[in-house]
C-alpha cells in the first residue's frame, strides 16, 4: 500500500526527494502538428538513436533552495512502507516565477518522479491525485506541468489525467535544441 505525506519544500528535503532517479529511456518522441480547432496533436515516431535522459543533469533539483523562493512550494512523497518510490514538487504563490504567470489561482507540478522499480503501479496517479486537492485547498483555479516532447511517457501521462496541451515551445531550451517544451493545463 502506498502512503503519501506532504512536508514544506526544504534544502534538505529536497535533497532526500532527489534519491529518486530521474532518467529514463527516449526510445520516440512527439512531433505537434496545430490542428483546424487550435488544438494540438500529437504524432509519435521513433527516435534514430534511442538514448538515456536524465532531467537532473540538466537541472540540478539542489540548487532550487539557493535560486527560488521555497516558502510556499510542497514536496509530496510516496512511501511503500519505509521506502520512498516517488514523489512530487508543487509550486505555488511565487513571485518571479516565470512558470506561476504572475497568479495566484495558478499551481505547477514543478517535478514529478517515480522510482524505476515502481513505475507503472498507479503512484503517479496518486501523486497527481494529492497534487490536485492540494491546490484546490489554496484555491488554484488550474494546476500546469511542463515536459517535453522526448518525455513520451510523461505526455500520455498527463492527457491520462485530463490535461490539456496548449503551448508548444520549440527552441525553449537552447542547450537542447532538439527538445520541445510542452506546456500542459488541467483546470480544477
């Protein structure tokens, strides 16, 4: 049985939610195609050379503390029994954050993770779950996640739980210009 808590987000907490890995295998990719209505579509094809992606060499989830505001932002965390196999980051209520769009009725799943043994087991759904009530609660109006293009999983993921894609961003990443951001929308 899974458990979830909820803490403040810390250094240190941070640092213990980082335990979880963040790769996974880019085996295709989605390539948008804006559709007659405005809505976005989504091709799948493989990649050439499939590879390894791991979010936190790009990012390194310890340096939040020093760059951003943590005060109103949550780690919630998955335990089975003793063991932590997943967890979310939720952001909320910060200035300077390009992501929150200036509001306050506005959450963002900043980061999501699953431990590899535990992938496919319905955490992720339940962190989604969590995520949701917990925004609801502070009276977030929609909550939204980025991903990419790369990240397949994760776009099916999202859909899964009633997101809706409504920015398409290639070139969002200049160091990695062959991903493409996506923004994801879920109203509450």
């Amino acid at each position: 049985m899974i458990a979830i808590s909820e803490q403040l987000a810390t250094a240190e907490c941070i640092a213990e939610y980082c335990a979880i890995p963040m790769a996974f295998r880019v085996e295709s990719q989605f390539i948008p195609r804006l559709k007659a209505d405005g809505k976005w579509e989504l091709d799948e094809e493989p990649v050439a050379h499939p590879y390894i992606k791991n979010y936190d060499n790009d990012e390194n989830p310890r340096e939040w503390a020093h760059r951003f505001d943590l005060s109103k932002w949550i780690v919630l965390s998955a335990y089975e029994g003793d063991e932590r196999v997943g967890g979310a980051i939720i952001a909320f209520d910060t200035p300077g954050i390009d992501m929150l769009e200036g509001r306050s009725d506005l959450a963002v799943i900043w980061d999501i993770r699953i431990h590899p043994d535990f992938r496919h087991k319905g955490i992720g759904s339940q962190l989604f779950a969590e995520a949701i009530k917990w925004a609801t609660a502070r009276g977030c109006k929609e909550i939204k996640i980025e991903t990419q293009n790369i990240n397949v999983p994760a776009c099916k993921f999202y859909a899964r739980m009633g997101c809706e894609l409504r920015v398409v961003r290639p070139g969002a990443y200049p160091t990695l210009p062959e991903e493409i951001q996506f923004l994801w929308y879920r109203e509450l």
